[in-house]
C-alpha cells in the first residue's frame, strides 16, 4: 500500500504516470477538504474532484480543474440574471448565521449561487448535485467520494481527510492592495479565485480543525503507509491535514516523502511562496522541509542545490506528461526505500 496526500495539483500531476511505479489497487489517494466550498447550496470539493476526474480520465488538463470540454450554460446564465438584475458578482457569502446553519461539512464557506463566482460546468455541476444529496441522504464525505470514484472509474481509493468541516480561511493585511478594501478574512477560494492572490496575507487559519476528527480512512491509511506528499501547496493544501491532530501524530510515525514543489526559492505555479512566507516558512525547498518535520526524506529537482538533514533524490522534477510523472514518481519510490519503506 502507498498513501498519496493530494491538494488539487501537484499530487493529481504524479498520478498521472504513476501507475507502472505504484499499483493503483494499492493505492489511497488523501484530498484536502479545506478548498471545499458551498456554493447555491452545492458541496464543491475541488481537491478531490481534480483527484477523481485526472484518474477517471475525465479532467481538463489544459486548466487542471473541471471536466474537459464542459459546457458552462447553467454558470452564463448564471452571471447573466444576476448582471441584468443589478446584483454584485460576489463572491457573495452568506449571513453570519447562515454560516453555521444547515449540513455541518459546508459550516463556515457557505457562499450563495447568485452571479456564481467559481465557474462550474454543466457536468461538474451533476458531480456537486449528486455528491451533496447523497451527503444530504445520510451518507458521509469518505462514502459520497467512493461512491463518485466508482461512478468514474477512478482506479485508486480516493478518501477526503475528514468528514468534518475545516475551512481554510485567509487572514489579510488590511488596506495592503489598491483594489479595494479586502475583508480581514475571507475563505481561501475567495482570495484564490476572486482576487488572484493579490491581499497581502497576515495569516492562513484552519477553522475547525480542532474539532475535526481524522476520516478514519485517511487516517487507516497514514498509519499503514507509507505516505508520498506530491508537490503541494503545504499551507493550504498540506496545512489541513496536518493541522487535524491525529493525522499529524500518524504522519510522525509513519514513513513519509515529499516531493518540493520548489526549485530551491522557485515555485512552479500558484500562491505556495506568498502563503509560506504569511505563515513564517522560508519560501523554498528549505522552507518545505521545515514544514514537514515528519518527513523522512525528500525528491528535489536536479537543479536545486539545497542541503537538507535528511536524504534526497534528485531528478527534473518538471511534470508536463505522463513519463515526467513516472520519473518523479520513480524517484519518491527511491526516496521511500531510502527512507527504510517497503515499496510494493
Ligand atoms: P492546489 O491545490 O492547486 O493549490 O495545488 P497543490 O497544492 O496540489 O500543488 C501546488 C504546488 O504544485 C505549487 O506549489 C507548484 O509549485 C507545484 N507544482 C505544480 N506543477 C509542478 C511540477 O510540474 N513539478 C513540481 N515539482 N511541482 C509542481
């Protein structure tokens, strides 16, 4: 068995080759849930649906998000009412209130459909619908997501860290951008989508992660082993997860490698470098490791010289196509036998 820990990215883009190195029969995939969204009363999940669409084979690989060649009529029409009524594109949250009233796994990223500030295709919208109403059902997120993978196809078990609510929440500098006023806080997606990243960022907060317990799922899979973290975000799509304390004591004990999103201090897309930086990491390969104590040894690119404590393997850590993915994914299979792991 081989755990993945996945954020919507890096980790989707290993397993994308990954196949001929880990057996996909024996593979558990953990997605970050504290991306997820409530949106017109629709659980959004977009870690674990990059996830299932890039394994079910579905997934549009130009934006690495969504189903390839979607339709978006239901958004259009979406943003075009609320334009012709006069109403604000958003995003647009709920009341405070609202916040914490309804299905416990939505509490504090409630947003209303009203001019849909995420664009949602048409078939990625049945994948919310049919994803929320069986949680509505009665029937938790580990199980709604199996269910979905099943419905795909998808080869591997793809589980979310917890069937609880953990919202990423953004804490920003206030008055730090001439776009406008940004809120102090605003959720994760909002700072993502709606405003590319540009607020200054004080803070990242995991709500809820206190109180979440670990899906038992996840944490089954962490215990036995052992865990590649592909190259992700760890703020916001690692961060999560290790916030929610039973998974962090899991991943102390278990032996895990992680692949740097980083080449030495440069990224390879998205807001990793900001984020870390706000929430006091060096933003680079050395800022990772320290992120990531638990982590028994790494895969850097050839081309980053850092020196860290503890074991390294390098290759060109670049992914564009499925052989790239096998490289990496041959070099962590490398890095977990450095580590002392059994790689199946
Ligand atoms: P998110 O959920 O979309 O934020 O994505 P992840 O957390 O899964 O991954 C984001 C990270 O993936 C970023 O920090 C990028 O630097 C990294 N990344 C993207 N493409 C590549 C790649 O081809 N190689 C490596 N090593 N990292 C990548």
């Amino acid at each position: 068995m081989t755990t993945f820990l996945s954020g919507g990215t890096g980790t989707p883009k290993l397993l994308a080759g990954a196949e001929s190195v880990f057996d996909p029969a024996d593979t558990t995939v953990v997605a970050n849930t504290g991306d997820d969204v409530e949106l017109g009363g629709l659980l959004v999940c977009p870690d674990v649906d990059t996830v299932l669409f890039e394994q079910g084979g579905v997934l549009d690989r130009e934006r690495w998000w969504g189903i390839a060649d979607d339709t978006t009529e239901t958004h259009d029409e979406l943003r075009a009412l609320a334009d012709a009524a006069g109403l604000d594109s958003g995003p647009r949250y709920l009341s405070d209130e609202a916040q914490n009233t309804g299905r416990d796994i939505a509490n504090w990223r409630r947003f209303s459909g009203v001019a849909e500030f995420m664009e949602i295709g048409d078939r990625d919208r049945a994948v919310h619908l049919t994803r929320t109403s069986l949680l509505d059902e009665g029937h938790n997120l580990t199980e709604v997501t199996r269910t979905l993978a099943a419905a795909l196809d998808v080869p591997v078990d793809v589980v979310p860290m917890s069937d609880d609510p953990v919202a990423s929440i953004v804490h920003t500098v206030d008055g730090s951008s001439s776009d406008s006023d940004f809120a102090a806080e605003m959720h994760f997606q909002e700072f993502w989508v709606a405003h590319r990243a540009d607020p200054e960022v004080a803070d990242v907060e995991f709500r809820g992660a206190e109180s979440a317990d670990a899906s038992p799922a996840a944490l089954g899979a962490i215990e036995e082993g052992p865990v590649v973290i592909g190259p992700s975000n760890p703020v916001t799509s690692i961060g999560p997860m290790v916030a929610i304390e039973k998974l962090r004591e899991a991943l102390h004990q278990t032996t895990v490698v992680a692949v740097s999103p980083f080449v030495e201090d440069e990224v390879f897309s998205g807001p990793a470098a900001k984020l870390m930086d706000a929430v006091g990491y060096e933003p680079s390969t050395r800022g990772v490791a320290d992120a990531y104590p638990f982590a028994d040894a790494f895969v850097l690119d050839e081309a980053d010289g850092t020196h860290l404590d503890r074991p390294a393997v390098r290759t060109d850590t670049r992914m564009d196509d499925a052989a790239d993915a096998r490289r990496v994914a041959e070099a962590a299979a490398e890095a977990l036998s450095r580590a002392g792991a059994e790689v199946a």
